[in-house]
C-alpha cells in the first residue's frame, strides 16, 4: 500500500466538523423512520396520559384514587421520558454520531495519499463512502473508492449523494452479495464497514451460530480482498468479541478496539487491524485496547 509517513496513535480518533441539519440535508437517516415515529408517539401518548392521571380529569374511562392515580401518573411520565431517550440516541447514532465515527475510521489509516483502491462494505446511503471519498479527494491523489451494498436500488441513489458531496469522480458503488464479495485476493489497500456487520444473517437469528458464521464469512472477505499490508477498519454494534477472535485466528496484526460506544441503544466498537505483508505461522500480537468502559469480553 506503499510506505506510511507516521504511525497512526493508539487511539482511534478523528473529528467532526458538520452540524446535523447539513448531514441530515445530505444523508437522512438510516434508522427506521417507523420506530422513531412509534417512539416519538407512543412517548407523547404516555405523556398525556400521565397529565390527566395526574389532573384526575373527568374523560378517562376510569377514575383511580389520587394516591394510585398520581403513582400511575408517575410511572407515565417517566415511561415517556424513557422513549424520547430512545428516539433521541436512535436519531443521534443515524446522523451526528454515524458522521463522527466514519471520520475516527478514517483517522486508522496514516497516510491516505498512497491508498490508490478503497472498499467500503454495506455502504448503503454513503456516509462512510463520501467521507473516504471526501479525504481521498483532499489528498489529491488517484484513490478511488468502491462501495457494496446488497440493498436493491441503492447504488443510484448513493451516486447522487457523492455529486452533492463533489466526488463522485472518486466513487463507484455497486450492488452484489457481500459473502461473495466480486473481487480479486489483495484487491483493496484499506477496507472499511460502518454499522453494518451485524444486519448480515440476521434473518437466521442474531444469537445463533448460523448468523455468526455468516458475520464471520463476511469479516473473511474483508479479510480476503485486503491488500497484504492493507488496514481494515470496522465499526460495528454487540459482536465485536467474536470479531477481534476472528481477526486474531487469521492472524492479522495490529489489531486495535477502541471504547465502548452507545449507538442505536446499544454497545458498539471500531477495530482496526493491519493484513500481514507476508504469511504468519506464529501467534498474533496482542490486542490493543483504547477503553473508556473496560466491558469487552475477548474470550
């Protein structure tokens, strides 16, 4: 992938500099806009609720003594809390927090100007994708990034979000099957994936051992398709564990995790590595972690 300028630090880091209303003017969101609006509604409901409970208003169908119907209106009004919550990290993760994270990805590769081929698995609406294509413009070199997706139709819809974002020079997108990834071995100086891991085999049952061998099968291919010396980064929710042991039993080196992230109501981590240049017989070094929260289970 050619020679690094500088060693990336041990933290995973990487800065925003959008506010949301431009990201979401761009992106949207990629968070089901059906939960949000049932989170949203069904918080508000409960917050009515809660208010005529406590009002003891004559329109309820049922009439509680005030002690009982102020503990109910109690209980209404933080249930309704609770929800907004929710609707807020789920709309935080889809834009502002999807935003931040795709810029600490790019901040595991040193030295963007000698990346001549990118990858970017499960690119969907093309956050990530844009941002590589955004430093790899920047860099002003001759990289080139490829986003797959297997959503039908969204390759089009991707491409015109790289023209508002004035690189669609630097992206091509593609639709296929990412367990078959159509490229050649070494193809990639870096790959990445943001988010998207844990969608893959979900129809099999997310706790099952066939949906974490096609997670696995996929994590391959990443593997696969990276240049020797090539660095993958990934930021996924609730199976890095079982990444980070895949990646040390095909003995990538440098594996790094970074700490615990909340998104989409959950835990999420980013794990960059580096593909040996040549064949490792021996055991891997060990895993670096950057934690905030120390909770990641790697056994």
């Amino acid at each position: 992938m050619g020679r690094r300028k500088s060693q990336p630090s041990n933290c995973i880091s990487g800065n925003a500099s959008r506010d949301w209303a431009q990201i979401y003017s761009i992106y949207g969101l990629d968070a089901p806009t059906t939960l949000l609006f049932l989170l949203v509604v069904h918080a508000l409901l409960l917050f009515v609720l809660s208010l005529l409970l406590l009002l003891h208003s004559p329109t309820l169908p049922f009439h509680p003594p005030r002690p009982l119907a102020a503990i109910l209106a109690a209980l209404s009004a933080i249930s309704s809390l609770i929800l907004l919550l929710a609707a807020a990290n789920i709309l935080y993760s889809s834009v502002g927090l999807r935003w931040e994270m795709s810029q600490r990805m790019l901040g595991a590769v040193a030295d963007w100007g000698s990346v001549r081929r990118a990858l970017d698995v499960g690119c969907g609406r093309g956050m990530l994708l844009c941002a590589v294509a955004l430093r790899l413009k920047k860099e002003g070199g001759c990289g080139r990034v490829v986003g797959v997706d297997g959503g039908k139709g969204g390759a089009l819809r991707t491409l015109k979000t790289a023209g508002i974002e004035g690189v669609q020079e630097y992206v091509t997108c593609r639709e296929g099957d990412v367990r078959r990834l159509p490229f050649n071995d070494g193809y990639f100086d870096v790959v990445v994936s943001g988010a998207f891991l844990h969608r893959v085999g979900k129809e099999l049952g997310q706790k099952t051992a066939a949906a974490a061998a096609e997670r696995v099968r996929v994590l391959g291919e990443l593997v696969r398709v990276l240049k020797p010396g090539g660095i993958g980064v990934v930021w996924d929710l609730v199976h890095v564990p079982e990444y980070v042991k895949q990646l040390q039993e095909l003995k990538m080196e440098d594996i790094r995790v970074s700490e615990r992230i909340t998104a989409y109501l959950t835990s999420s981590h980013i794990v960059s590595f580096r593909k040996p240049s040549q064949h490792v017989a021996g055991p891997v070094d060990e895993v670096r972690l950057d934690w905030r929260s120390n909770n990641l289970s790697l056994c």
